[in-house]
C-alpha cells in the first residue's frame, strides 16, 4: 500500500493512493498514520479494505509528512561510502546517530526555507524507514519484522552551522522545513529489497545525486539493530538513513541552495518530491 496524509498544515488527513494513483480518505476508519495503525496488525486491516468503498479525494490537495504524531526522528551519518570519501571522511566503526528536531517534519511539496544567517544550506537524498512495532534489543534477523514502510526523505543540512558552530550536528540539521518526508509511506511488503533502491535530487533540472542503497556501509537492519541498542524504537519513529554523493558540499566549487531554486527528489518505487526555496 501506499499510504498519505493530505490537506492544510496540522490537520491533515489519512488517505490512500488506489491502482489509477487516486487519492482516497481514510479519516472515516483511522484518525492518522501513526501509533497502532503501523502495526502489521493496523496495516491488515488497511489492506482489507476495497479502495473503491472509500471517500475519492477530488482535485490536487497539498501532501503534509506521510506520518503524524513523529517521536523521534533519528539519522545516520557518513552511511554510503562513496559519500564519505567526498566528504573526505573516514567510514565509521558503528552508526553514527544523530537527531533532527521534529519541528522541521514538512509535507514532501513544501517550500524550504532558507534560514536566517544561512551561508551553506545543502541537500541529501535518503531513504527514510518508518518503524511499525516497538523496537528493543533486536536481532539484524527481526528487524526487519519491526518496520512498517519507506519514504523520500530531503535531509537539509545547513553545513556551516552543521559544522563549525559547535556542538552536535542538531544545530545544522534542524531548522524549520529541513525535513521533508513523502509523498507516500509505502508498506514494507511493497519493497522487495531495501538495499538495491535507485535515487536521485536535483538542483534546477540539474542531477548532483545519482546513487542507489546498495553502496549503503550499514544496512536497513543493522542500523536498527544498532540503534535499538541504545533506545527503544516506538511506532511512528523516522530513521534517516544517509545520503549517497553529490552533495553541494562535495562540489567544486561548493554549491548551496539559494532563494528561486527547484528542488526534485525520489527514490525508486517510494515517489518524488518537489520543493521550492525561500529566505526564511
């Protein structure tokens, strides 16, 4: 299934997309994507039910976050080892773990805004898993048991503050509209195999990122493995889970977005994300 949340910043609606790419509502049998409804169990139910029984959504409603109520939204750093050799940095030994503030959760369309004092604000392309049942001390074995679906994530990064302004790397990555996530959360029995999934961004029409998953350094499931480790994992938690190169910071000479640029974005199967830019 391919599931959504459409309409108006903080009261959007759970629909579904159906085979001719369709919205219809859900709102009359779930109140969001989000807590029990990831389920295996929640997610039965969904795909029980005849999309054609279902409200059709007219017209083209603007798409929020294709999950509601985020606890935690987590993020693994220097993941593909051909972004980290342009970023000139070693591979980690063990997941690098870092959050952004849920605050910058935006729907998949929404503009980015550029925020104030910014000299360095880039792009990242990434696969985003959605956790469907608790996740505690797990086996790479069972973790894939434990998520409910994939989404495009645009994991914005403000490098300079990011980088050089002390601290952890929250300060870079969590500004307002720094985290798109969608269109779509696509179930997980949707996704033959997480680690061969094509993805690409560009900047006005321009491709800086042609990567897939498969150069990934941890996995999908050693990366919840790992970070289960550490704390539990509850429904509805986003994970990040980097980004391949073609980066702006990897260019030469460096490139930033700016107020007028075209963001376009998209993973194989999981759908394409489309962002204008603004000074914030």
């Amino acid at each position: 299934m391919k599931l959504l949340r459409y309409g108006a910043p903080s009261a959007e609606k759970p629909g579904l997309l159906d085979d001719d790419g369709a919205i219809r509502d859900l709102s009359g049998v779930i109140d969001d994507l989000s807590g029990d409804v990831l389920s295996d169990e929640g997610l039965e139910k969904l795909r029980q039910l005849d999309p054609n029984s279902l409200p059709l959504v007219e017209g083209n409603p603007r798409l929020g976050a294709c999950v509601g109520q985020v606890g935690k939204f987590v993020c693994i750093g220097l993941n593909y080892a051909d972004h980290a050799a342009e970023a000139g940095m070693d591979l980690p030994a063990e997941p690098v773990i870092f959050f952004k503030a849920t605050s910058s959760i935006m729907g998949p369309n929404d503009t980015i805004e550029i925020p104030r004092g910014s000299v360095k604000t880039d792009w990242e392309v990434e696969l985003g898993v959605v956790i469907g049942k608790e996740a505690k001390y797990v086996s790479e074995a069972d973790a894939i048991d434990h998520i409910a679906g994939y989404c495009v994530i645009n994991d914005l990064s403000e490098r300079d503050f990011q980088l050089h302004r002390s601290g952890q790397w929250v300060k870079g990555k969590s500004a307002d509209t720094f985290g798109p996530i969608g269109p779509w959360l696509v179930t997980r029995d949707e996704v033959n195999d997480p680690q061969n999934l094509p993805m690409y961004l560009e900047v006005n029409g321009h491709r800086y990122q042609d990567g897939s998953t498969r150069t990934m350094h941890f996995g999908v499931a050693t990366v919840i493995s790992h970070l289960s480790q550490f704390m539990s994992l509850q429904p509805g938690d986003i994970i990040s889970t980097g980004t391949p190169p073609g980066v702006g910071m990897g260019q030469t000479p460096q490139t930033y977005l700016k107020p007028g640029d075209k963001v376009e974005l998209g993973i194989e199967g999981l759908g394409v994300q489309r962002q204008g830019v603004i000074a914030g």
